[in-house]
C-alpha cells in the first residue's frame, strides 16, 4: 500500500495580522501545546489517497492490452464453389467481414459483377459498407471493385470509397504485351469515382481490434505463388513474389480470425507475424485462400504440421487452398468435419457458433 499526501491547505486557519498581534505569534508559535495542536491539524489537512499496487498495475495492463473484438461474421461472397441454390461460383475470392457494427469488404472477385449479384443472391446489402481491402494485385481478387463501386454510390456516395492497399500493389508489372497490373490503370478509374487508397507499408490497426499486416516478413521459405513473372521495385526488376501480399487479423476473447485472400506470403509466414503481434493468442478461424492446391503432400503436411502450434480451431479454405488440401489439414490437425470445411459461396463463420458451410460443404 502506498499513501499519497494530497495538500489541501485551504483546511488551515488563516492568521490574520488584526486578530493577532506579532509578539503573541511568536509566544504561540514557541508553545509545545500549540505546535502539537498545529501538527495534528496539518496532517488531518491532507486526505490520504490509497494506491493498491495490484490495481494500478491492472489498470495499465488493460490500458496497453490490444483491442479486441466481440461479436464477428464472416461471409464469402466469390470462390470457386457454390454451397447451395444461390449464386455463382467462379475463380476469385471476396468476403464480408463484420466485427463490432463495422463492416468491410475484403477482395472484390474475378468478375465484374459476381460479387454483385452474389451479394443481392444472399440478400446482403453493400451499399453501408465504406471500406475495402484488396489483398494483393492479381485480377481474381479486384475486378469487381468499379462495378461495386459505381453500383452502391447510386444510394450511398460513401459506399466502397476507401481502399485499404499495402506497398507494391501498384508496382509495374511488365509482359509481352505491356502493363500486366490492373491495379496501375484500375487506380485512375476508381479515384475518378471520388474514392481514394490507403497505402500501408506496415502492419496497423485499421480500427480497434482490426489489424492488417501490410507485407508479411517471409521468414518461411512457402513459395506460394504460381507466376513466373517480373515486377519493377525500387531495388529493380525482380522476381514477382507478389510482395504487397496482405492478410486481415481480427483480434477476439477467444482468439484471432485470420482472413486471407490467397495467401502469397505463406500461412505460416502470416500466422507467425500475427503472434509477434498477439503473443500466444490461438487461431480461432482460419478463412480463405491459402493458394495451396499445388503444394506437394511434403508441403501440405508440414504446412499442417506448422499449422499445429497456433492452435487452429477453425478452417475454411476458400479459393486457391484446394480441396484436397483442406482435408489433409483437417487430419492432421485432427479437426472435426464441422470446423474445417471446403469455402462456398455464402457459407460463413460466426464467433461463437462456427462455421456455417452451405448445404454442399457439410
């Protein structure tokens, strides 16, 4: 216990020169009675405040604890499969992501109108959702982005007018037959529509509770990429690792939602970068592409094996993961059938139920 004086000297009389003449201070002032009298008076003056160190230290802790989030749903809105009678499956990927009353739109699907017209399938309205993540550059994840865009701002001018981005994604990408970036000519179009991109060069909080990776370090040697082609960085031409590669982590009580859109970086390279962050958090869901339908059976299981030590609850591989790569991993990881489904157009995760596959995913 610590007790903190807290001056209050207006508790003191005042002695005022017409109530009492010098020579009869000084007389008072040498009294053991009166200084005693005094002290007592001058300690009562100051209220004790009581600092409980075990408090204080509580409170700092929940003042620098990480934001969470409570209440999430994760719907896909483009991949490869449709779960039930409604919508179109294609090669792309898009997700509605919903946390805390905030809702963004992670990708935006391979075709201009899929997610468009899957949204309006499953009854999901888009025109209240402001902001937008793209995960990296390749057409199957933008291409829906000016349909969406143009189509929501007719009821709502906010609608999709911010697009979260991360460094690279507007890099050259030079072929044959010129410019193979859509983002390079995708940029102009869509900041003549009044929308605008935030570019991140590192991980950040978007909004509390919601962390973007930015690049991923690639501390794992996953060559999950399927492109042999070239990019133009500030270093020079180079291998195109899709470097700009970014995955969303939505902090929870009962851990983190990773959501993908193809995984470039690696999923262990993403999910080790996300424990720097959250320490010995484990991984609720694990949603989207994971760009595995290449990988070896040596890949897949040490990638599964890797998958392990986060504690992976929850998987739904959507897009690029592959089939066979979902239930290799729902094995190894020894999951239920119902916590580790193929992604389908419409299924979803809620935080506290599970997942919710479609009928065709069960």
């Amino acid at each position: 216990m610590v007790a903190v004086p807290w001056p209050c000297c207006e508790l003191l009389p005042a002695v005022h020169e017409n109530q009492m003449k010098e020579p009869d201070l000084m007389q008072k002032a040498l009294n053991p009675h009166w200084i005693r009298t005094a002290a007592t008076l001058l300690v009562f003056s100051f209220p004790i405040l009581i600092v409980h160190p075990a408090k204080a230290a509580m409170t700092a802790a929940a003042q620098s604890a990480p934001a969470q989030v409570h209440a999430v749903k994760v719907t896909l809105l483009s991949t490869m499969l449709v779960g039930d009678v409604k919508g179109i499956g294609e090669w792309g990927f898009s997700a509605l992501i919903e946390a805390d009353g905030r809702r963004v739109l992670l990708d935006t699907g391979a075709h201009p109108d899929t997610v468009l017209q899957n949204a309006r399938d499953l009854k999901i309205d888009l025109s209240n959702v402001s902001e937008v993540i793209l995960t990296h550059n390749h057409w199957d994840h933008v291409s829906g982005l000016i349909t969406l865009r143009r189509e929501m701002m007719k009821t709502n001018p906010a609608a999709l007018s911010v697009v979260h981005v991360a460094r690279g994604i507007f890099y050259s990408r030079p072929g044959q037959e010129g410019e193979e970036n859509r983002m390079v000519a995708l940029k102009k179009e869509y900041e003549a529509t009044g929308g605008k991109f935030i570019e991140h060069e590192e991980a950040s909080e978007i909004f509390p509770g919601w962390w973007l990776t930015g690049p991923v370090p690639r501390k794992y040697p996953e060559h999950n990429w399927s492109s042999t082609g070239k990019v133009q960085t500030p270093a020079g031409l180079v291998e195109d690792t899709i470097p700009e590669d970014q995955s969303l982590v939505l902090n929870t009580p009962q851990g983190l939602i990773v959501v993908t859109g193809c995984g470039h970086a690696g999923i262990i390279n993403i999910l080790t970068f996300a424990r720097q962050e959250f320490p010995n958090e484990p991984v609720e869901a694990l949603i989207g592409g994971l760009h595995l339908f290449p990988a070896t059976d040596d890949q897949l299981n040490w990638t599964a094996d890797k998958m392990k030590d986060f504690k992976v609850a929850h998987l739904i591989g959507a897009h690029c993961t592959g089939i066979e790569a979902v239930y290799r991993i729902r094995e190894r990881l020894a999951l239920p059938r119902a916590s580790a489904v193929v992604g389908t157009v419409g299924s979803s995760f809620v935080l506290g139920e599970g997942i919710h596959p479609g009928q065709l995913a069960k």
